[in-house]
C-alpha cells in the first residue's frame, strides 16, 4: 500500500506547490497569523497550548479510550442480542462467552502492539517538524478520531451476536491492516501541510 501512494503523492505535492506559487500573493495575510517559533498559526498555538494542559493535568495512569483494552465480557447480559431470537448465530457460536473473551483479550494484545508501532515509525517520519505541533496532529487529528472510532467499532463487533466468531477475527484483522495503511496517508498529508507552513514563513520573510 506505501508503494501505492508513491506516483500518487509526487503528482499532489507537485500540485500543491504549482498552486501555492501561482497564488501566493492572496495568502499575504496568512502571515500576519503565523507563530513567530516554528511557524505554528495563532489558532493552533492556543489549541496546542491546551492540549499540554490536559495532559500535565491527567494521572500518568490515565489511558485515551482508544488505548483502553478490549472489553472483556463478565455476563451474557452485556452481549448485544439480535432483533430476532431465530438468529443462526445464538445457539450455534454462542453457548458462552468464552470465545469472545479470548478473541477480544488476542486483539488487545495485536492493537497495542500495531499502535505502538505505527507511532514509532510516525515520530520517526515526522521529526523535522516541530513537535508540539506534530503530537497535536497525532492526538487531535488522528488518534482521538480515527483511532477512537476504529476502537469503538471494534468493541461493538466483539459484542453482536449477529455475527460469528470467525467473522469478527476477520473483520478486526481488516480494520488493523487498514489503520497501517492510512497512516501513511495521514502522515504524507501532514508533510504536504507543514510544507507549506515552511513555504509561507520562507516567502514572507524574503518579501520583507
């Protein structure tokens, strides 16, 4: 898949600054609100500002609900039931919860391992840009929704029982190999656009 994006992302960043050229004049103001340290516009000094906040505030112990283990299952009152009773799937897959813990405890232990990682690799591609603004992105921009809402989709999956177990491994192993996939998207447009923060100060500054 990073394969894929490769002739795609030359011909969009070649674009993009095709365009920032042709029309950077009406970007003049746009100076007015950058940072004077890296560049960083004023709207997301305050937003930066109250994300480090937020986390000097909160327990080291504290998770994000996407870091949060997979539930676990304690009773069949907590499985979400089918509309029907004559669904295929209650007798045959589900006599107990057993199966569902034990795939929902093997997933936790894949996610956790797949975030990691991608992190790694993240901090590591992005670690000419200015960090403060890199992890604001990361938290706010990827993680707390596109890696919040994978989570919860996760945590539903593992409690229908309209689907069987083995469709649930299925479905889970999709969604993990697709988050691996996007995130390079989301880190090549992260590029694109701290590119163009650069861009703007460097023009500026040589206008004046």
């Amino acid at each position: 898949m990073k394969k894929s994006y490769t002739f795609l992302n030359v011909i969009i960043l070649s674009l993009t600054l095709l365009l920032f050229f042709t029309y950077c004049d009406e970007y003049y103001n746009y100076y007015d609100i950058l940072s004077k340290t890296k560049f960083i516009n004023n709207n997301f000094i305050n937003d930066i500002n109250r994300f480090k906040r937020i986390i000097a505030e909160a327990s080291e112990e504290e998770k994000y609900p996407w870091e949060e283990d997979f539930c676990l299952l304690l009773s069949e009152d907590e499985l979400i039931r089918p509309e029907h009773n004559d669904s295929p799937y209650l007798p045959e897959h589900y006599e107990n919860i057993d199966k569902i813990n034990e795939l929902s405890i093997n997933t936790t232990k894949i996610w956790q391992e797949t975030i990691k990682k991608i992190r790694q690799n993240f901090e590591k591609e992005t670690d000419n840009m200015n960090h403060n603004w890199r992890d604001f992105m990361w938290h706010y921009k990827w993680a707390n929704i596109y890696l919040y809402k994978v989570h919860k989709l996760i945590n539903i999956t593992l409690k229908d029982l309209t689907t069987p177990i083995h469709d649930k491994g299925e479905t889970i192993t999709k969604w993990i190999k697709w988050i691996q996939e996007d995130v390079e998207y989301f880190m090549f447009n992260l590029q694109v656009e701290w590119l163009r923060i650069l861009t703007l100060e460097l023009f500026y500054k040589n206008k004046k």
